[in-house]
C-alpha cells in the first residue's frame, strides 16, 4: 500500500472515532421506569378527568405548560390549565392508549389516541368524539413526568 491508498483510510478512520466519541455524550434513551411513570401520569390525567378533579388534572401538567387545543387560542400556564378544564364539563367516559412512547434524557414524547364523551340531554346517549393527541413531557427531580406541551385534535370532521 502506498501513501495515497492509506491517507484516505487513516482518515476515515479518524473521522469516525470523533463521530463515535460525539453520539456518546448524548443522553441516554428512556429507562423502563420512565416509560412506567409516563404511563402513570397518563393514568392520572384520565382518572382526573372521569372524576372531574380539575386540580389533579392540571396537576400533570408543569408551570408553564401550554394546551393547545383544537379551534382555539393556547391555554398557558397550569393556573390557566385548570380554568379551562373547568369548562370542559365532566365526561361519561375518557379513554387514552399511547401508540409510542420515546424520548432521551429529561425529554419524552406521547403519541396518544383517545375517546371521550360527555353525557347529552335526558334523551340523548351523549355526544363522543375520537382523536389523536401529542404530548411532550419533562421528567422532574422526583423521576415523575410532567406535560409540558399538549396538542390535540379530533377524528371527526368540523361541522
């Protein structure tokens, strides 16, 4: 081998050490115990919300979360959080499933799909809408996981 054959070699090689070196410092993917404490609080938001416990329902939420809702301006703060919430009326039934779950180091995400209804006149059976939602999520210094941005929307078409 000559000098022009191991040049480019040599560099490559180099190369791809710095890059290997540089991906190691990034955190670290979540831990089973995170992907359960996201669920957790996942499990507390719907349980708030069939209970129409709007302070636990805000509770999931960080400080400064934003909502946003569908058709409507941002909902910022946890303050602003349960106001809304308290607008909302209490449903029938509330169901969420995440479909994933990811995230690295103090950040996550939840692609969650849901259903809800809220019950109707003495007549009705009660109006259901189905959708789809994304929540971002910042682990706290307790381990648990706070909402901090939520976006959703529904399935069904606007009227």
């Amino acid at each position: 081998m000559n000098t022009r054959q191991v040049l480019p070699i040599t560099i490559s090689l180099a190369l791809a050490s710095v890059a290997c070196r540089a991906r190691s410092g990034e955190p670290s993917a979540l831990s089973a115990a995170d992907v359960a404490a996201i669920k957790s609080t996942e499990g507390k938001w719907v349980q708030a919300i069939l209970a129409g416990d709007w302070a636990t329902g805000a509770a999931v939420h960080t400080e400064a979360a934003v909502r946003m809702p569908p058709n409507a301006p941002d909902v910022r703060g946890r303050a602003a959080v349960q106001a809304s919430l308290t607008q909302m009326g209490k449903p029938s039934a509330f169901t969420l499933s995440s479909l994933e779950i990811e995230g690295r180091g103090d950040l996550a995400y939840a692609w969650e799909t849901f259903s809800i209804t809220f019950p109707g006149e003495a007549s009705s059976r009660g109006t259901t809408t189905t959708g789809r939602g994304l929540v971002v999520l910042r682990k706290q210094a307790d381990g648990s996981w706070l909402a901090s941005r939520v976006i959703w929307n529904s399935d069904q078409p606007l009227k």
